[in-house]
C-alpha cells in the first residue's frame, strides 16, 4: 500500500524549509539553476549493457532514458514505435528476457545484461518470420504504427497460451487453455491500432497459432 | 487530362489488376519496423537533435510574463524559443487557431515555447523549467446545450424545401428528439511529428506526418514567409490521420523555430498528452430532429436543427451535411448553428459532419420506424430517392441504397430478428439487432502525377500521401492497369513535394481522385511513347506495346520516357449528386444486471462504386466499423467547463475500442460503377464504413432492452435505472 498523499506533501513541504531552499531565494533564478546543476547528488548516466537481438550493445544513458528511446534514440532501431510514451497503447512493446513488456514504461538503467528482442530481430523484408508474413496477408495493419508492437504481442499471445498462463477471459483454470478467438482478443487488448485491424490481426494470430500446432 | 463526360467503357472495364485483391506493396516495410516514419528519419537527418514544445497551461487569456532562462541554461540546451519572442506567425490553410507567436493563449496547451537539446531528456527536462505568468481571459459559457436553446430557430436556414410547419400540423406520425454526440479525438496512433532542417535559415526541408503535402508546403511557406521553392516536404509513412494531420499542425513549425534557433535539424514529436488539446478534435454537436410522416412511411417532413462550436473563424462540425440529400421527404428545414467557443480547435475528422450527423438521425429513422410499426430497413427503403430532393432536376450518379439495405437484411438474417424489445436473452445477455443507413459524400479533387518509363520499369511520382489508406498499393495498381504491365514492375514514389502535387489523404477523396490521376499522367505516357514509336491506335499489354506494324517490349525502349499530367473535373458532375450509400447491421448484447454494452456481430454493405483493391477497400470499412464501435460505447472527450480543456486527455482516458471490443466483422462490397465520378468508375469507400454505424449499435441496445438512448456514448450510467426487471 502506498503512503497518504498528504504524507508525501509533508515530505515535499519540509524540504522547501531547508538551507538549499533559502539559497535560492538569495541568488537570481538562472544562477540557482546552474548552481543546483553544478553540483548532481550522484552520477546522472549509467553505462548498461543491452543484449539486443542477440547483440552486445554497450551504451551510457541519462538515467532517465527509457528502453525505449535507449532502442530508438541510441541503438536507431527505430521499428519499436513510441505511441503515447505512457504505457497506454502498446506500440512500444517488444520483449525483454523473452517476456513482452511496453519499453516506454521501464527504464534502460533497470535492464543492464538483459535479452531484448525488437521487431529488427524477429524479420526483415526478404525474411519475414510467419506472424509478420501473415499479418502482410491478412491486411492486419494499415498505417503500420502500432504493427511492429500487435506482432510482438502476437507471437508471445500464442506462447502464453501454450504456457497456461490464465487471462480474464479463461474459464477453468485447471485445464489446458484452448487457443480461442476470445483468448486471444483479450490478451492483444494493450496493443490499440487505432486503424481498426482487429479482425485481420486476430486472423494473422489464428493462422500461425494453427500452423504451429 | 480533362473529365469532361461520364465514361461509358474503358479499359478498367476489363481489368486485370484493378479491382483484384492485392497486398500491400509496403506491407514487408511495415511489418518489419523499417518504414521509416517522420521522427525516425535516421536515412536523412541522422544527426537532427531534439525538441520539446511547451503548451500554454490556461484555457484562453494572455501571456504576460515568461523566463526562460533556467531552462537555456540546462544542460545540453541548444536553443529556447518563447512566444513572446516572436509576432504571429501567420496562419496556414485551414489553421483556425495561430500555431505560435504573440502573447494570445487562444487554447489550452496551445504551443509558447520550444526547447532544442542534445537529448530528448534534456529538451523534456528544461522545458519544465520555463516560468510563464498568465492573464486569463474571461470565463467562456462553455454550454453547448444553453447555446443550441439560444439560437433555435434563428438565421436564414441553410435548406428549406416547401411548407414544414403544415407537414408537422398535418402528420399522423411525428417524431421530435434531442440527441447528443460528444466531442472526439482522432487519437491516431503517431503524434503529430516533424523533423525540419532549417539550420541556414533559408532552404527548409520538412519531414513530416501530414495527409496533404501540397497544402503543407503552401502553409509552411506562409507561415514563415519564404518561397515554396525553398521548401521540400516529405511523408512518405504516416501513422494514422483521419483528418487530424491534414493541415499544418505545432509540431512542424515548433521543429522548424527551433532548427533555425539551433543552427541544426531538429526533430519533434508532441508528447501524447499534449495532442488532444493542442491539436484539432471532433465538436460534440447537440441535434433536434423531428421527422413527419404518413401512414405508409412517406415522410413527409425532415427538421433537422444543430449546433457545434469552434474557435473564432472556424467551422465547427455539421451534422446536417446529410439531411438535404439523404432520404425523400416532401418538406424540409435544415439549420446548422457553430457557436463560437475559446476551446481547442475544432476541425476536419473522418467523415467530417456526416459521422455525428448520421449519429442521430439513423436514430430518429428508426423511432419513426417504430411509431409507424414498420420495419426499419423497409421503411428506408420506402424513403429512398434517385434525385436530390432540394433538386429534383439533379439525379444521383449512381445509388443503390436499396439494394445495400436488402442485400445487408438477407445476408444478416434481419428477418430472424426478435421484433419486441427486451425480449431475447442469452444467459444473462439481452440481444437486440439494429440497422443505420450510411452516406457519405463522394468528393474529388484534382489530382497529378509524373510517369516515367524506364528500362521496362514504370516510375509514378505524386505527392498523394498513404494514411494506411492502400495509396502505394492501389496507385501501383492503377498504374500497371493503364500500361498494361505487371505490378511488380512499378515502383511508386510517394509524399514528396518535389513530385507533382495530388489531392492528397481526405474526406475519402484521395482514393478515387489520385488513382484518376495516375490514370492521366499514365494515358499521356501511352501517348507519348506511341508518338514516338509513330503508331496509331497502339495498345498496351502484357508490357508490350503494339500498333501497325510494331509490336516490342516496353522494356526493349532504352530512352526514359516521362510524363506529367493531372485530372481536373469538368462541370458535368455539377448535373449530379455524388455519394456513397452503405448499411450497417449489428448485433448487440446488453448485460441484463450491469447494461455493459458489447457488440457481437457487425455487417457492412457499401455502395461506392468501383473498389479498387477489395483488400484495402475492406480494411477501410472494418476500420471505419471499429471506430464507430468507439463512438457508440466509450469515446468522448471530457470537457472541464470551468477551465476551458479536455481533461482526458491521453489514451488511459479517451477510450477507443480495442480487441476486446471487436466481434467478428463481415464487408460486402456492392459490385457498381459510377462512371459520372472518375475515369475508374470508383469512389472513395474510407469514411462511409464509419458513418452509421453508432446509430446501428443505439439501435440495437434499443431493441435489446427497449431503452431509447439519444445520447452518446451509450455507457450505463445513462440507462442501467431503466433495464428490465430481472
């Protein structure tokens, strides 16, 4: 459970009444800015390093950076897409340790070593991996935005399935999770495609759920 | 090339490509991540830095103080541009509200400032350090009820046919109700993004997301003053539109301030929290509709009143841009009133007026419906009209909107429907059935292209944009048909200003009207190529060119052959009523405890003409039909009356149907051809899948429960006291 909001203002209160605090009252605005930079309480940049699509890449970030601007912004695999940043509509999701995850809502600091796989690493043009050839033939996008992250949840869909991991939607928890429209629709429910490709994405994901059973 | 007479045959008549189901050309581009986007445009500005815009934090009011020093001197802070630094920028095409510059806050999160960083981090972090001092306006009455009760019945009315007061005394049948549509946010899947170099300060080169290149390219060009040919802009990928990326947005003006602060490309994506209010949404509208007819099902009188809002200048929403042309009816009176309103910009989205407009009155049709105790598809169908009913002089091109409603009811199982309402259960689930016309305009604009023949491969160049609407892939089509060469010998070169200009993604014109004018550019490059073969009558197939005595591959003429050419429309079509023509049957399920709304069964048959890719053509209408299904149950824009903005303002809280929402979903595609339209006998399709829609599902939830919800979206709160007894 978190604290009380009224506890956290305290917190936030009690620091305004400290000497930093009455510094900046004394110093014009802009040299306060500068005097705050000139002095960081630790290191702002981390140097982590990425697995990424089977690749060792070592890169220093801002602390602040995201997976996903870390994927886009430093490594330039620009195929994640950044939709909304907020962790509202999916276009980010790619995977980390083999589990699918919205790269806007972690941190690149919090994945030093880890396996990330994006949509560069599942398929290119001239070798499309099947969900990617069955989302091109079932029309399952149109402006191609949020595609690269409805394939990566789409692929991962069909494994979680596979591992009994239960959705809202299951209905015995002791039985063998059938591959249903349902299921599936359920689970792709974080990955908006505002196009409406729904029905072609959910017929891309039954075809290679069918194709590799 | 001029279209001056309806086309009687063609070579489309015969077609072996268009028309024919195709992938998208630019499917493997996609669904690998390497269609390079505005933001990502590593291939041309690989060392652009980055911006953050800051928006204005009042409703209306002024700016009267702003420091920005803090933020300059953040680290990595390339560059700061304040409003207050800068007059007005001038506006572009369409722009209702001023993009930047000057001290007037017109709309909340209305762009002030910019902030170009060496990293996207530090762009974000500076622009929180910028100190602004407001001076709000005065309160607005944000009150669009209050200002519909207001303006009832005043202004000239912008349709009266006959005598509708006497119709109204006279009926034995009248309907007369309020509806309500909320505002709507495009909510497309890419933020508004630019990346611009402009480092010099004189040649600029945009990238950018934008639906209509040429319309950018001028409004660019007037709103910084300089020469167009100065400017190149590009959009060869956009992630989604529906008209919120037709006119020149923040994001490109703010990349293009702070390139030139900076001295370097500068790339800019509003944060999504910022789109709803910065940019432009859907108006909510208020609608009275009263309908007057005779026991048979003749209508005898259509009343149709509305308001919207806009900003100052602007054009609100219409509702009513159906009424005039829609259904029969003896006498009519059709008044749209935009009220002006300090809020964000009101502009063009997806079926623009006739999307909240058909919101109601499919409503309204099947009241009548019911008072008259007569089916509601038959009872459109006894309204249907082959002429304008304002001007009977001028027929329709070509509607068959009977035969959408008939073919739609037989292939639902409409006659299987329980008739009563409330009275179909599954389980806990109430099931009910409903029907909505759909209609939607049938524009063209003029359109051009460049085609070029190459070594046996065919070049198009046109600024045409793909919103996801197929442009690549139909416009390759188009090609290929006239040339009569495969498709994978076509390369398509899109979005680009340096090509010739088109008519751009729009108002489901782009289809029918860039695919017109390949088509022309692609006859002047037969003509051109006969020419200088010297044949007569020659004919191109199966990539040969033949005529008289010759008979050679076009890939054995070694010189390149280039054409430019546009189709421009003659006034012929004025002689006509132009439209597409649809129905939607849905079926709903409405929880008998909780009135949790879900859509189990959705059909579409459309009317409009030649469709030129069945594939695309029916991703258009699904796509529509989801979207309808937002409209219907969850999308609505949460305005704070005090404070002048939309408080949902992200995609947490404008809730736009997801998988979950989606049942299965069938299109059918009426085989017609409307020669009086374009070349290719086809219209746009991308906007009437949603129209009607919404209506289709209120209907259905009425015939589930019997409840008569008139105002959208159709959550529980507004009928869960009114359900069934259990």
């Amino acid at each position: 459970m978190s604290p009380p909001i009224d506890f956290k203002l305290r917190r936030r209160t009690l620091l305004a009444g400290t000497a930093a605090a009455a510094a900046f009252a004394s110093v014009p605005r802009g040299e306060a800015a500068a005097q705050t930079q000139s002095k960081p309480a630790g290191p702002e940049t981390t140097t982590v390093t990425l697995n990424v699509n089977g690749e060792a890449r070592k890169l220093t970030v801002d602390n602040r950076t995201t997976l996903l601007d870390a994927l886009r912004e430093h490594l330039k695999l620009t195929g994640t897409k950044k939709g909304c940043d907020h962790g509202q509509c999916g276009a980010c999701t790619c995977t980390v340790n083999g589990e699918r995850i919205n790269s806007c809502l972690s941190l690149a600091v919090m994945h030093d070593g880890d396996e990330v796989q994006t949509i560069e690493g599942i398929g290119q043009p001239e070798s499309m991996d099947p969900m990617q050839a069955a989302f091109v033939e079932h029309d399952g996008f149109q402006c191609g935005y949020c595609t690269p992250g409805q394939i990566q949840s789409a692929r991962k869909v069909i494994e979680e399935i596979r591992a009994g991991i239960p959705s809202h939607v299951t209905g015995d928890l002791t039985a063998e999770i059938a591959i249903t429209d349902a299921e599936i629709r359920e689970r792709m429910s974080g990955n908006i495609c505002r196009c409406g490709a729904y029905a072609n994405i959910l017929a891309a994901i039954t075809q290679v759920a069918e194709e590799s059973a | 090339m001029k279209f001056t007479q309806p086309v009687d045959s063609n070579l489309f008549d015969d077609a072996k490509v268009v028309g024919k189901p195709m992938q998208r050309i630019d499917g493997p581009l996609k669904v690998t991540g390497t269609a390079p986007y505005a933001y990502e445009r590593n291939d041309a500005a690989p060392d652009a830095l980055y911006g953050y815009p800051l928006g204005a934090a009042i409703g209306h009011g002024r700016i009267t103080r702003m420091d920005a020093e803090a933020a300059r001197s953040a680290p990595g802070v390339r560059a700061v541009v304040t409003t207050l630094e800068i007059d007005p920028l001038e506006k572009g095409i369409n722009n209702v509200a001023r993009l930047f510059g000057g001290a007037e806050v017109q709309h909340y999160h209305q762009a002030i400032a910019v902030v170009v960083a060496d990293t996207f981090e530090q762009a974000r972090a500076a622009s929180a350090l910028i100190e602004v001092d407001y001076e709000e306006g005065t309160p607005a009455d944000l009150d669009l009820d209050a200002a519909f009760e207001r303006m009832q019945g005043t202004g000239e009315p912008d349709t009266l046919v006959g005598d509708v007061e006497a119709a109204f005394r006279d009926a034995p049948h009248v309907i007369d109700q309020m509806y309500h549509t909320p505002a709507e946010s495009h909510t497309m899947m890419e933020p508004h993004a630019s990346t611009v170099d402009w480092s010099d300060g004189e040649d600029m080169t945009v990238w950018t997301s934008n639906q209509m290149i040429n319309v950018n390219l001028k409004s660019i060009a007037a709103t910084f003053g300089i020469d167009r040919e100065r400017i190149r802009v590009e959009s060869p990928y956009v992630g989604g539109g529906f008209g919120s990326k037709l006119w020149l947005r923040a994001d490109a003006v703010l990349a293009a301030l702070g390139s030139r602060a900076a001295g370097v490309p500068v790339k800019l994506a509003l944060p999504r929290p910022m789109v709803m209010n910065n940019t432009t949404h859907r108006s909510a509208t208020v609608q009275r509709i009263r309908l007057a007819a005779r026991a048979d099902g003749h209508l005898t009188g259509i009343w149709h009143e509305a308001a919207a809002y806009c900003l100052p200048g602007g054009r609100g929403e219409n509702p009513t841009a159906q009424t005039p042309i829609f259904y029969a009816g003896d006498t009519r009176r059709v008044k749209n009133h935009v009220v002006d309103m300090p809020l964000p910009e009101t502009a063009d989205m997806r079926a623009p007026g006739e999307a909240s407009g058909l919101m109601a009155l499919e409503i309204a049709m099947d009241e009548m419906a019911e008072a008259l105790d007569m089916d509601p598809v038959q009872f459109r169908i006894i309204n249907d009209t082959q002429v304008d009913p304002a001007n009977p002089d001028i027929p329709f091109s070509d509607r068959h909107f009977v035969e959408c409603l008939e073919r739609g009811a037989e292939a639902f199982g409409w006659s299987k429907r329980n008739t009563t309402p409330g009275e179909q259960r599954d389980g806990d689930w109430l099931i009910g059935h409903g029907v909505a016309g759909a209609y939607r305009g049938a524009l063209v604009l003029p359109s051009g292209a460049r085609a070029i023949l190459d070594g046996g491969k065919l070049i198009i160049e046109t600024d045409m944009t793909d919103i996801g609407t197929g442009s690549y892939t139909i416009l390759a089509q188009t090609a290929a048909e006239t040339m009569g060469m495969d498709v994978a010998d076509v390369e398509m070169r899109l979005a680009n200003s340096a090509f010739p200009a088109s008519s751009g993604s729009g108002g489901q014109f782009g289809a029918p009207s860039s695919a017109s004018g390949v088509y022309a550019a692609c006859m002047a490059l037969r003509d051109k190529i006969a020419g200088n073969l010297g044949i007569e009558d020659a004919s191109f197939n199966g990539g040969r060119v033949t005529g008289g005595d010759t008979d050679m591959a076009l890939s054995e003429i070694n010189e390149e052959v280039s054409t430019e050419d546009a189709i421009q429309w003659g006034d012929f079509q004025k002689d006509y009523a132009m439209g597409t023509f649809g129905a939607h049957f849905v079926e709903v399920g409405v929880h008998a405890y909780t009135g949790e709304t879900r859509v189990r069964r959705m059909l579409a048959v459309c009317d409009a003409g030649r469709i030129i890719n069945p594939i695309t053509a029916r991703s258009q209408v699904i796509g529509g039909m989801v979207m309808g299904v937002g409209a219907a149950l969850s999308e609505d824009m949460a305005l704070d009356r005090g404070r002048g903005f939309f408080a949902n303002h992200d995609m947490a809280n404008y809730e736009v149907a997801v998988h979950a929402d989606i049942p299965e979903q069938e299109v059918i595609f009426l085989d017609t051809l409307d020669g009086v339209a374009t070349p290719l006998k086809a219209k746009g399709v991308g906007e009437l899948g949603l129209c009607g829609v919404a209506a289709a599902i209120a209907n259905g939830l009425y015939n589930a429960t019997g409840i008569r919800v008139r105002d959208y979206p159709l959550t529980m709160d507004k009928f869960i006291d009114r359900l069934p007894a259990i």
